[in-house]
C-alpha cells in the first residue's frame, strides 16, 4: 500500500496575513461529546470494512511508532496523537522518547511533533517505550496535553511556523536529554526526586526547528503539586469555561505497595489561558489509589445545574460543583463535593494494597470516565487488570441524588466477564462496553438487562465508539470489529489489523480514524 505524506497543507484560511487553523463543523476535538464524555458521533457514510493490505477504503496511512495508546484527536485540519520515538522524524531527536505528532488531515503529512524526554528516577513513572498516552483537547489555536513527563502543556496549534510564541520559551531545554550530573532534587518526605529538567553536562541544548511543537505554556504537576504518575501520565482534558479540569494519573511507586505521595490530589483545575493552578479535590484519595489514577472528568446538567463527575483510583465516583470563581493569588480552592458514590463497596477499605496480586479479593479501580446522559452516569470499573480481582461491572448511577448515594444511587448493575478499562458509550436506550474477558456486551440503558454479547479475540483496552448506526472496536490481539449499534446483534466485519489496539476509534468530517500501536488509517468510503 503506498504511503502519501508529502502533498501540501491545504485545510487552513489566511487571515490577516496569518494561517489559522479552520473550525471544521464535523471536527472530533476531544475525547467524545462535549462535557458527557460520550463517544458517539453524528457522522455518516462512514464504510462498514475495510482492508490495509489491499488499500481497500484507506484513504491514507501513516507509520507511528511502537507503542500508541492515544486516541486521535481532529480539529482545525489537524490530527493529534501520542506515541513513542521507535520510528524517528527528526533526526536531533534520538533514543526513548515520549513523542505527540499533529498531522495534516488530508493527507497525514507530519506538521509537527512534540518530543519529550523520559523521566529517569523511577521507571514506573514513565514506562520504557511506553511514549506519550494522553488524549489532546483542541480549542481554537490552542492544544492542551498532559506529556509524559506529567506537565500540563499548552501548545500552539501551528507548531513553530509562526515562531516561538510565549511566554514559555524553553523548548530547547525541554525536549534536550537532562544530565545526570548535578541534578536539583526536591524534597518529598523521605523521598527526593528530580524538580526539572537541567541542560547536559556538555551544555548543548537541542534546538528547535520547523517540525518542533510551540509550548506556549507549561505546568508541572510533579514539581507544582506533589504527584507520583504511575505507568504513564495518562489524561484526557476537559475544557468548560475558562477552566482546565483534569486527572493526576497519580499512584503507586515501584513497589505497588505504597503511595508515594499520599497527599498529592487526583483532580487539579487550571486557568487555561495561563496554566495557574486554581483547585483541587480534598477528597483524600490518593492513599487508597490501588494503582493508578487515569480516569479523566466530565460534566453534565442535572436538572439545570452544572457537575463535574470524577472516577477516582480509589473505586469512588464523585460529583463536584464547577469552579465559579478564581482564588487570590496564591490560593488554591477545594473543590465542593456534591456526591460520592462507592463503587464496589464490599471492597478492603484499609491497607488496600496488601492486596495486589490477590485475583480473588481487592479494591476496584476506575479507568474509563464516568458517561453523563439523560441525568445518568454510566460507570464501568472494577478490580485492577494487572493487581486486582477479576471481578468488573457496568454500573448506571442517578447523577440527581446528593450526599453518600453508594446505597440511593444505584440504578442497576450489569456484571462483566472479567477486566475492564474501556469507556461506556450510550446511545438512545443502549450502552455498549467490551471487557477483558473478551466479551462484547450491549445493555439495555434503562434496566441493565443484556439485549445481547458477543465473544470477541483479544482483550480490550480500547472504548467503543458509535457513529453512523455502527460500533466500531479495536483488541489487543489487533482485532478490528464494527457491529450495527441495534438492539438485535449483528457483526458487520470482523478484520485482523495486525498490530495490538489500545487507542478508541475516532471520525471526523467523513473519515473513520483507526489507530494501532504502530499506525494510524484514515478510513473513508472509496478511499484509495
């Protein structure tokens, strides 16, 4: 199949003598539906096969690296997505990096790329290979990112093609390799570990060229509020107001039997236009994380008003009012808890980690974001893939109750098969979920009754993602599935991809975008 990534950028305006990326009205610009978090799309003519090996409906296709966890992001005739540095394109840039690509739409031409080296005092942290997992959130000019470093970055959408834009202007010591020499550490109880990123013992910076990424701002949530990323700093930002809302991906250390930042928060607000750190949660969680953090936020209306909804690592659901207002200078607010909902309540409550590697009995773990829809939040969670029970549901919450609701606010609860990371996705009366007891489920909204399932190969890490009257889902043994989004089953294709999925599908203005670990199609009706 050939490859096209070299034909000119096209999908952009000139304006006031300056390129600014176009808002597409069918664009995908996040993770799901604005707020909800629901992965399903309104567009249509999306093809139900296709067929890399003989080009079959590809309209293009582009090598990544070897690991990509991220789901693609379009906006603004741009794609935006994560991987690692196993297929180099810059050649300043050597050696295990985390790497986050913005590509043209319409071809897959690379524009850009954001490179970031590894964080080298616990391996846990930042997985070898591992490269950068997070999911991008597009606004305007604006890219929103957690790298894998655990930094909350802004970056201008057009790269460095109109220069170095502030006030961040340090991409030569960000995405240089620091020494091992002379490091500043910072203090953390009886723990150090590295604050920033320091030039290399010769002095030589890397310098940024045209296909470098523009950080116009950077928080550092390690150094700035005590974090412990563990795995991978994996986040999915959400944008309502001026206001960033998003996860810690904070949890154990190497050990996986000891938090190492007991304090730190899982949920953190930011000032998007300036990065300052304005909230945080003083729920307490992060001594009971069982593993890791990795459930982004979402938000709905209920009766009228306003809720951030957050999973946290300890197996709790939690509903937040929206911040209002931005403290003084230098205050950081608590977050207001409108609800908590225990997950798995008959779960260990004390010394929750005594229990890894305990496939019987542990706490539950939440990693797919709560789903808002209809005054409901759609949960699926339960004991940890790689350290917990087997044990996993999908749960439908009232998201109008207050208080403790683990007892009031159970609407129903559908068991999985086994292990499960992904995402609900809700449409009309149907919830789709696919688990790691290869199994793919549809339930019925209202009453948690299956309508049907359906034995699929491989594990799952990826979500479903409905559009067009299908479903269509990735597996980890490179299995591609696309099923009619109906009450009655029906497998339109079953396709063998080759290469493992852990990123949800995603489609914008006529195209299906299907990722792997090692390639990313543009899936289009007669594409070629």
């Amino acid at each position: 199949m050939k490859r096209n990534l070299f034909c000119p950028f096209l999908c952009a305006s000139l304006i006031a003598g300056a390129w600014i990326p176009r808002a597409c009205a069918a664009d995908q610009p996040q993770w799901g539906e604005a707020w909800s978090r629901n992965m399903v799309s309104k567009e249509r003519g999306l093809p139900e096969s296709f067929d890399p090996r003989t080009g079959r409906n590809i309209k293009w296709a582009v090598k990544l690296g070897t690991q990509s966890h991220s789901t693609p992001i379009i906006a603004g005739g741009r794609i935006y997505i994560g991987t690692n540095n196993d297929e180099p394109r810059d050649p300043k840039h050597q050696g295990d990096r985390g790497v986050f690509m913005c590509l043209e739409e319409k071809t897959g031409r690379l524009l850009w790329q954001l490179v970031v080296p590894k964080r080298d005092e616990d391996a846990f942290m930042d997985w070898p290979k591992m490269g950068m997992s997070s999911t991008a959130t597009v606004e305007g000019e604006r890219v929103y990112l957690v790298d894998n470093r655990g930094a909350v970055l802004c970056l201008d959408a057009k790269g460095m093609a109109d220069g170095n834009n502030g006030p961040f202007l340090d991409e030569a010591a960000y995405m240089t390799p620091p020494s091992t020499n002379g490091t500043s550490r910072q203090q953390i109880g009886a723990e150090t570990r590295p604050e920033t990123l320091h030039p290399p013992a010769d002095g030589k910076l890397l310098q940024p060229g045209p296909l470098d990424a523009d950080i116009l701002w950077k928080f550092d949530m390690v150094a700035e509020t005590g974090v412990w990323p563990h795995d991978a700093a994996h986040s999915s930002i959400l944008i309502h107001g001026d206001k960033l809302y998003l996860n810690t991906a904070s949890g154990v250390d190497n050990t996986h039997k000891r938090v190492r930042a007991p304090d730190a928060p899982s949920l953190v607000v930011l000032d998007k236009k300036t990065g300052r750190l304005l909230a945080r949660d003083d729920e307490h969680i992060a001594p009971n994380v069982f593993h890791n953090s990795w459930a982004g936020p979402s938000l709905g209306r209920v009766n009228g008003r306003e809720l951030v909804f957050f999973c946290g690592g300890n197996g709790v659901v939690y509903a937040f009012e929206p911040l209002r207002a931005n403290p003084p200078p230098g205050e950081v607010f608590k977050l207001k808890r409108v609800f908590q909902f225990d997950f798995d309540p008959a779960a260990p409550k004390t010394d929750v980690h005594k229990f890894s590697t305990n496939r019987r009995e542990s706490p539950s773990n939440l990693y797919g974001m709560p789903v808002f829809h209809r005054n409901r939040l759609y949960v699926a969670g339960g004991g940890d893939i790689w350290w917990g029970k087997n044990e996993a549901w999908l749960k439908c919450i009232d998201a109008a109750r207050t208080g403790d609701i683990t007892t009031n606010g159970l609407v129903w609860s559908y068991p999985l098969q086994k292990h499960v990371l992904g995402t609900p996705a809700v449409q009309d009366d149907l919830v789709f979920i696919a688990d790691c007891g290869r199994t793919f489920h549809c339930v019925d909204a209202k009453t948690g009754r299956p309508n049907w399932t359906h034995e699929i190969k491989g594990e799952v890490w990826a979500s479903p993602y409905i559009a067009d009257g299908k479903v269509y889902l990735g597996t980890r043994s490179g299995n591609f599935y696309i099923f009619a989004a109906s009450k009655e089953k029906k497998v339109l294709a079953e396709l063998e991809l080759g290469n493992p999925i852990s990123a949800t599908t995603t489609a914008a203005n006529g195209v299906l975008y299907v990722a792997t670990m090692t390639d990313l199609f543009a899936v289009k009706s007669d594409g070629q």
